[in-house]
C-alpha cells in the first residue's frame, strides 16, 4: 500500500502567523500588479471591439501585417501572435462595421502582400459595447449571488464563522488568480471568468472537508484538554492526505490541459493551475486560521468577562 | 450478500439505461456550441422605439381620415416624438366632435388641450407603449425563426435574451454574411405612387410639398461594378405593403438575360387593394419599395387584377432566392441592429475540439493511472465510478437540450475533479478505519458513511452555487453551471449507489474478507 502520509502530526495552525503574512504580501503582490497595469486587460467579450483570427500560409511578422493593414485604415489595430507562429490575431476598437465586413477587408488587404501565401479567416468577432458592459456587470452579479448562496449554506450546516471565513478564503484565491493574471499579462476573457467560477468551487469543496471532519471530531467525543487550535490542527492533520491526493491530481490535470489545450484552452488552465495551489492553501491558512482566531477571540472575550464577574 | 443488492443493481442499471436512451445517438444528442463546432452568433437588438412610432404614425393616419369622414377640418393631425398625436383643428368648431373621435381611440389619453386654439394631443397609454414593444420583439423572433427555416439550417438556436433582444445561433452555416442578410433585413415592401409633379432636381434643393420624400433606387453598373443612386420622388402614403402578400417566387427576368426576378400574388384584400389602386392611378408609375430603397418603378397601363407583380432588380439567383424567402416570411415589425457577432470557422472549432479532447483525455489518463497505482483495485473501481459519471453528465446535458461549449467544459473538469476527490475521501476514510484496527468489513461500512457526510456537504454547496450562476448568469455562465450541476448530481448517485455496490458485489459476497485491496 503506498501511502503519503501516515498519521501526520505537524503543526499547520501554530504557524499560521506566517501564513498571514504570507497571504498578505500575495494579495498586495496582485493588487499592486494590477494598480499598476491599471486593472484586468479585458478580452473583446467584455470591452467590445472586434477580432479577427488569421491563418498564413508562411509565418508573417507583426510589421508585415501591419504594412498590409494601412491602406485600409486599420495600421493602429493591434496585433498578436495566437498559437503557433502561423497564426495571428487583430484586434480593432469599435467600428461602424459588422465583423463580416471588416473581415472581407482585412482578407482583401492582407491578400495583396504575396509573401504570406493563402490565408483564411478563422474567426470573426464583434462584440457592441453595451453587450460587453451587461455581460462585465451580469457576470459579476452572478458570481456575488453565488459567494452568498456558499455563505448562506455554510452558515446553516456549520456556523457562521465558518461561512464568512470561507468566503474569505474564496475572496482571496479570487485575488491572487487575478494577480496572477495581471502579473502573466493574460487577458480576461470568457473562458477565463468559467476558470475562476470553477476556483471557486474548488476552493469551497476544499474548505468544507475540513470543516467536516472539525465537526465530526467535536461531534463524536468531547475533546479534553485539548485547545480549539489543537482541535482545528488535527482536522486539518487527518484530511491531509486526502487534500495532498486531490490537490496532486486536480494539478497534474490542470496542468496537462495548460501545455496540450491549446491556445483557447491556455489562459483557462492557467487560472486552474493558480487556483488549485491557493484554493488548498486557503483552507487550512486563510479560512481555518481565521475560525480558530475568531473562536479564540470570542473565548478570550468569555473568559475575561467571566474573570470580571469573579472579581466583582 | 447484503440485503437489497439485487434492488441496488437495478436501480443502477435502470439509469444506466435511461442515459442510454437520452444519449443514442451521441452525434445527434450532445450540441456542440458554436466555439466547437464553427458557425454564426448573432445577438439582434429591436428597435422598438421604432414600432411604437410606426404605430403612433398609423394611428394619426387613421385620425386623420376619420376626421375628414367627419367633416371637420384639421390643420395639422401629426405624429409628435414616438407617442404623441398632435391634432390641430382649423378653428374652435367642431371642437367636441373632434373629440367625440378621438375618443374612439381608446388607448390613447387626450391631454394638453386648448379648445381656444383648437388644439389637443393624444398620448400612447403606457400599458399600450409596452404591449407594442414586446410584440415588436415576438412577431421579430417569430419572423426570423420562418426565415431560417426556410434557409434551410440545421440546429438554429433563436431564441429572446433581456427584454429586446434576440440571440441566433446557427452552427455550421458557411456563407455568414448571406445569413446575416438574410435575418437582418427589415423585408418592408411597400407600393407609393410617385410624385411628378415635382421635378426630382428641385426635390433635391429641398423643395417638396410635405407629403412627398425622396427614395434612391441602387443600381450597379455592370461593367465598372461602380454604384449609383438614381432619386426618385415618391408619395409618402402607403398604397399597399407586403403584409398581404400570399407568394413569391423567382423567375428568370425576361428583359435582362442572366438576370433574376422575384413575382409576387397578393391575397384576396391585396388583389382588390391593388386592383383599385391601378385603376384609380393609370398612366401614374408606381414605386416597389423594399426597406427604404426603390426597386422599380413601373408606368401603370391598365388596372392589373388578380394581385399579381414583379420586383426586378439585377439579381442574382441567390438574391432573389433570398428575397423571395424574406418576403414571404413577413417584414420585422422594427429594425434590427446588430449587437454581437461572432464568426467561427469551422477548421478552428474542429482545432479546439481536437486538442481540448487530446488535453482533456490525457488529463483523464493522468488521473485513472494514478488512482489504479494508489489504490489498487478500489482504484478500480474507482476509476469506472468516474467513467459511469461522465456518461451520466452527457446524458444529463442531453436530457436538457444542453449545448456544450468550452466554459461548459470547465463545469465538466471540475465535476471530474470533484468526483476523483469523492473517491479519495471515502478510500482515505477506509484505511483510516483500517489502521485503528477494524476488520475489512466495518471498515468499509464505517469509510462510506463518514466520507457520504463530507461528500453530501461538498457536493450541495458547490450545487447550490450552480444553481445561482444558472439564475443569474447569462449564456456562457449559464453553460458552465448546467454542466457542473448535472456533473454533480451524477456523482452524488455514483459515490452513494454505484461505488458502494462495485464494492459490496468485489467483498461482501465473500464468507471472510481478509484484506481490501486499497
């Protein structure tokens, strides 16, 4: 039988001073990177625009398409290389056009260079501005109503504590994904925004089988002399194995769909593969620690009061 | 053997088959959306600001004859913004007969009156404004549903997103910029006579009596493919529209060879209409306006019965097929402009569909190796666990007409992540068990129920958010959580039914179980 771990004893809780920190300077990390790039680069889904893949036959260079997008207007387009070094993008601000029509132009135009041989249009997008702006807000609401659905769920299965700690474990995988993102100057794009619904998820599960085997543990005996960080520790102690397993595979997963997906599926799994080491991270230093600092508090609270009492 | 065994085999095999019956054939079954298969989006806005105007005008019009019939005379009896009805009378007489009239226009308020001066204004009800919005919406949904069928597409989607608009989706489509013609334009055909007393170069000095417009009628020269724009002073009243139109079909154009032309026949009312109409104007020329641009506009020789005509206009045969199929599916009761467009080549859906399969398969492979290398022959076991559950999830997503796209793909890895990380718990709970000593058997017993607790919480919260997305999320939101939904209740139903069984039908069949192989 191969095994991991057997009965790992280490002390997760009793370092999680470090970990706050740790969590502090990544969430300033992201945030600062995104400060300075002056927030997200949105894909077109979200902005509005219009893009225009291209296939050539022979590898062109950003200046050659460029040189072939002047005569007609669109030389300030900008222009990426997507994949493979045959295939590029360009990327136009809104326009009075249809995308069709632009890209007959753009066909036309790029036709008349012969150094990039036979060429084709392999999509064609045009994203209006009000559409992109309803999808920006429509997603964010979603993903808002979702957190709360979690909070409310994990408030009445377990406790409140334990909901809001969630969440912020949630919010914080959220931000260092976006960090992350920022700082791999990748673009948000639709797929991108079903990568973080899917961290959310992930960082939830997580989360909550150790909350599950807390309650398990306090539910069964009660634990004698033993602190609620102790308690916490060996929780998170006993599902070790499990978190390393899942974490393990969900990565490996990720991570093959990062370097075979292709160029559509590449930012996606990015996101995954950030997502997957914060999401199980975050549920033993950012939710677990803030429940047992919150029960700390409030014990401490309790046990002064009563000291008080005493006294008087 | 436990009791109820043979009860739990059946339940599985009955959803086993029932999948198999939502899922056969698998081609036909799972949709692809267009981001893996290539084709044409479109997400349509109705102006139906514009409908609500059109109404208003034929209201005013409609006043405006009911006065004359009336005998009182009205300076002005016009269409004010998109609502409004400004009537203004010659004088104060007449005035309560006046609005004797307009009260048979029950849904609209009179307001502003002036019984001094004459005047007063008839306001669109709000109830009536939004009646008429939605209806633009509807009857340009139903409009564009005919059209497409009559197109000819496999699979569209075309359904209404929001309040005013609607979303297209035709997979496949090769030709967008055809299709998108074809559902874009508003089709308005409509008959005027012209206006020739006014000569067409003072009408383009601005000069022309209040009830005539200049139309352009387009036409290509075709040898230097150069476009004009011939003027044409045409009557603003609508003798006849399209609505009574009963067929349209394409002919070869007897007076230009290669070229094609669209004959129409009018229903009953259109015949008469038509056939009064030429009478009443012989020696006059009749314009064929289609959305705004004139076709032709032949000289009137005799009163032309049966309802019978020809629109020519240097078309090609695809041309005149497609307006041919626009005219008889019906005019959009309001413009339509185009929102969002996307356009997918069909070797680029066929790319993503390739290497996201190569990805996702060996992702897949990474996972079952481990799990048999871990575990064993729970690995096993665990490993057709994950496999009964993905063939449940695309039968869920089959069951209700899902579309699978790539963010829906995303549902699916974390359904897959999700259903791995069950079984992890529930094996690491059994050697838990184990360790501290029980036999195989209650260790087994005692893992599944503890692990079914943490699955239960796992899987319900995840679910809980998926439902929300769904409710609040639009397409490709909407997408990921339908498939992570259905993903998870299929794992539910394999973690509690289908792991435990495998599991029950490998050991509990045994006298004596001296180990498990985890």
């Amino acid at each position: 039988m191969i095994e991991l771990f057997r009965n790992p004893r280490w002390d997760f809780i009793g370092k999680r001073k470090w970990a706050y920190l740790a969590s502090l300077v990544f969430v300033l990390l992201s945030l600062g990177s995104l400060a300075a790039r002056g927030g997200l680069r949105y894909d077109i889904d979200f902005t509005g625009g219009t893009l225009i893949q291209v296939r050539f036959e022979r590898a062109p260079s950003v200046a050659r398409i460029r040189a072939g997008l002047t005569p007609i207007g669109l030389g300030d387009s900008i222009i990426q290389r997507f994949g493979d070094e045959r295939e590029y993008i360009i990327r136009l601000a809104l326009k009075e056009l249809g995308s069709e029509e632009i890209a007959r132009r753009v066909q036309d135009a790029l036709a008349a260079d012969p150094s990039f041989g036979a060429l084709e249009i392999r999509r064609a997008e045009f994203v209006g501005p009000q559409v992109g702006r309803d999808l920006q807000l429509q997603a964010l609401y979603a993903v808002l109503a979702g957190v709360l659905g979690i909070l409310l769920y994990i408030a009445l299965r377990f406790d409140l504590k334990g909901g809001v700690a969630a969440i912020v474990a949630v919010f914080h995988d959220v931000l260092v994904c976006l960090g992350a993102l920022s700082l791999a100057n990748r673009e948000f794009s639709l797929p991108v925004l079903a990568a973080f619904l899917t961290v959310i998820g992930y960082s939830v599960n997580d989360t909550i089988v150790a909350y599950d085997r807390l309650r398990e543990n306090r539910g069964k005996f009660v634990p004698k002399g033993k602190t609620f960080a102790e308690q916490m520790n060996d929780a998170v102690n006993q599902t070790l194995s499990r978190t390393v397993l899942t974490a393990l595979t969900t990565f490996f997963s990720t991570a093959v769909l990062l370097v075979f997906g292709g160029k559509t599926l590449e930012d996606f799994a990015f996101v995954l593969v950030i997502g997957v080491i914060t999401g199980t991270y975050s549920t033993i230093y950012v939710a677990a620690a803030i429940v047992v600092d919150w029960t700390r508090s409030v014990e401490g609270r309790l046990r002064r009061g009563k000291k008080a009492v005493a006294k008087a | 053997m436990p009791r109820r065994l043979w009860a739990r085999v059946a339940v599985v095999a009955v959803v086993v088959l029932g999948a198999a019956w939502y899922l056969y054939p698998p081609k036909q079954t799972i949709n692809l959306g267009l981001d893996l298969q290539g084709g044409i989006h479109l997400v349509l806005g109705v102006e139906t600001d514009k409908h609500v105007s059109t109404q208003t005008e034929r209201a005013a019009d409609d006043l405006k004859s009911a006065l004359e019939r009336k005998g009182i005379a009205a300076r002005r009896v016009a269409r004010e913004g998109d609502r409004t009805i400004v009537v203004e009378l010659a004088g104060p007489q007449g005035w309560n007969d006046a609005l004797t009239v307009a009260a048979e226009f029950g849904r609209f308020e009179r307001r502003d009156e002036d019984q001094a001066a004459g005047r007063f204004k008839l306001a669109m009800s709000e109830r009536l404004v939004a009646q008429l919005r939605d209806d633009a919406v509807r009857q340009g949904l139903e409009t564009i549903r005919n059209r497409v069928d009559q197109f000819g597409v496999a699979e569209p989607t075309i359904t209404r997103t929001g309040t005013d608009r609607i979303l297209i989706q035709l997979p496949g489509v090769q030709d967008p910029e055809r299709a998108k013609a074809l559902i874009g334009k508003t089709a308005l055909l409509e008959f005027k006579l012209l206006d020739e007393r006014t000569p067409v170069e003072q009408a383009l000095a601005g000069q022309l009596p209040e009830t005539s417009e200049v139309l352009y009628q387009r036409r290509v020269e075709p040898e230097t493919k150069a476009e004009r724009k011939i003027p044409y002073v045409v009557g603003k009243r609508t003798l006849l529209t399209g609505a009574e139109l009963t067929r349209a079909e394409v002919q070869a154009d007897p007076n230009s060879p290669g070229s094609w032309q669209v004959a129409i026949e009018f229903n009953a009312t259109g015949a008469r209409i038509f056939g009064e109409v030429t009478e009443q104007s012989v020696g006059q020329q009749l314009a064929i306006i289609l959305d705004g641009n004139v076709y032709s506009a032949p000289r009137i020789n005799e009163r032309i019965p049966g309802g019978r005509a020809v629109i020519t206009g240097q078309f090609t045969v695809e041309d005149a097929r497609d307006l041919a199929i626009v005219l008889r599916a019906g005019a959009l009761p309001a413009p339509v402009t185009i929102l969002e467009e996307r356009t997918v080549g069909p070797s680029l859906g066929a790319d993503s569909i390739r290497q996201g399969l190569v990805a996702i398969l060996g992702s897949a492979v990474v996972v079952f190796v481990f799990m048999l290398v871990y575990y064993r022959l729970a690995g096993l076991i665990a490993d057709v666990a994950l496999g009964l559950n993905l063939y449940l999830l695309f039968a869920a997503m089959a069951a209700f007409g899902a579309t699978l796209t790539l963010p829906g793909l995303a549902g699916v890895a974390l359904t897959v992540g999700m259903a791995v990380d069950t079984n992890v718990l529930i094996f690491e709970r059994i050697r838990e068990e184990l360790r501290v000593g029980k036999t195989p058997r209650s260790a087994v017993d005692a893992g599944f129920a503890r692990a079914l607790r943490t699955i239960i919480d796992t899987h319900l919260t995840v679910m809980v958010t998926a439902a929300i997305l769904y409710n609040f999320g639009t397409g490709p939101v909407k997408g990921f959580a339908v498939s992570l939904f259905a993903g998870l209740a299929a794992s539910l139903f394999t973690a509690y039914f289908f792991t435990r069984l495998l599991f029950d039908v490998v050991y509990m069949g045994r006298r004596k179980v001296e180990a498990v192989s985890i």
